[in-house]
C-alpha cells in the first residue's frame, strides 16, 4: 500500500501527494494522480481543486513553513 500524504499550503490549498483517487460524492473518480492539489479557500471554480484563486482574494492561512 503506498503512502500519501497531506501537506498545507502556506496561504494556499492542500498538496495531496502519492498515489490517490478524488472521489465525488457518489463514488464516482474524479481523478487519480500522484499529486494533487485541493482548494481551502473555498473560492476556486474547479472544486474540489485549486485554481489559484487563494491569490485574488488574499486567502492567509495558519500554517508555519
């Protein structure tokens, strides 16, 4: 089973990193990859991914480097 694993972004979206599947709600895959990235802004146009739109709106995030 390989490993994945989930890394913030400072002030951007959520690297997803090995082998996954996005799912949507119904099961169905969305993509598979080795390297994902996931909207936390909540102002992308293509979620459940980022679009970079963290940047337009000045999304700031928690997260330490």
């Amino acid at each position: 089973m390989s490993e994945v694993s989930i890394t913030p972004l400072v002030d951007g979206p959520l690297e997803v990193s090995g082998a996954c599947r996005v799912n949507a709600s119904d099961g169905t895959e969305i993509r598979s990859a080795d390297k994902v990235y996931l909207c936390r802004c909540g102002a992308s146009e293509k979620k459940p991914f980022c679009d970079g739109s963290h940047k337009k709106i000045g999304f700031v995030s928690n997260v330490e480097a």
